[in-house]
C-alpha cells in the first residue's frame, strides 16, 4: 500500500469490490471523458452543461497530476470490475483564498446508493487534510440533489451559505447550497 492508504480494495454494500487509487499518468483520459460525459447525458446534478472533450479532459488530466505534485490538489478514482465508478477531487483555491479547498465528488448512475459516494468522501476528507491541509474545506450541491445532501449531512458537513434560483438545472432555477467541515 501506498501514500495515504492508496491503492485499496473496499467493499460495496452489493457485495462488489471498489479498487480506489490517485489519479495516475497511465489512466485513460478517453475512459474519464466518457465517464463525465456520462453525467451531461444524464441530466445529473453537476454543473457540467456540455460535453468534454478529449483535449480538454487530457489537459484537465494534466492539470490534476501537476497539481498532486503541488500540493495543489488531487483526484482519486474508483473502479469496480475494471471500470470507473467514481471520482472525487480536491482542489486549493487561489491567492487570498489559497487555504480554502473545494471538493467535487462524481458516481455513476449504475453505482449510487451502494456506499461508493460515503467512502470516496471519506478518504477524500482524509487526504485533503492531511495533503492539503485547509482552513476550509467545502463542496457546493443542488438543492434538487437530496441524496447527496443527506451523505454530506452524515459526514459532517453543514450548510453555510445557499445563493437562491442560481443554476439552470433541467429548465428550472434551483438554490445551491455551500457545505463546509
């Protein structure tokens, strides 16, 4: 095993294994961009509008491994059976905001409600803490996202701001809320 307890196995509630691991410099850019991808057909409640391309999602791919090595931030993935499940990352903010960290968390439709989310957030905590170490350490959700909610909740985060009718989410304005540790 190595830094921050990475790679590992854990156990789904179906009875699956997760391998989680950081993002790594032989990851496929292609599969990641089909994984957020993924999210744009869906409808899902990221802010993500269009599709990525393969430019982009290499050069976001860049950015993120460059930014381990920083100390800037970090992406750690999931996989079940060979395939990404999840993602969640963490990223330092700029300048006069630099001890404020955000963090994104992504789970494909086939692996919600099966406990990938709670332990991705778990070890993304974890790492961001000690890597990153912050002052504040935050995520911004959809009102519209419950179940997403409902995880930040249990692991501790609460709410401290919400901007009324700010996204465009299928047709309609909803608030987003901003939880912190």
């Amino acid at each position: 095993m190595g830094r921050f307890g990475l790679p590992t196995n854990m156990k789904l509630k179906d009875g699956r294994t997760a391998t989680i691991d950081f993002l790594k410099p032989n990851d496929s850019a292609k599969e990641l961009m089909n994984f957020i991808n993924a999210f744009v057909d869906e409808g899902a409640n990221l802010s993500y509008d269009r599709k990525f391309t393969l430019k982009e999602e290499n050069e976001w791919k860049k950015n993120h491994l460059k930014g381990f090595l920083k100390n800037e931030s970090f992406c750690i993935i999931a996989k079940v059976d060979g395939k990404i499940a999840g993602t969640s990352d963490s990223t330092r903010k700029l300048f006069k905001l630099k001890d404020n960290v955000v963090i994104g968390l992504a789970i494909g439709k086939k692996y919600r409600g099966i406990g990938l989310g709670e332990i991705l957030l778990r070890k993304n905590i974890e790492i961001s803490r000690t890597k990153l170490n912050p002052k504040n350490l935050y995520l911004t959700v959809f009102t519209t996202n419950k179940p997403a909610i409902k995880l930040y909740r249990k692991l501790g985060l609460k709410e401290f701001a919400r901007l009324p009718k700010w996204v465009l989410q299928k047709g309609k304005y909803v608030d987003e809320i901003y939880m912190k540790l």
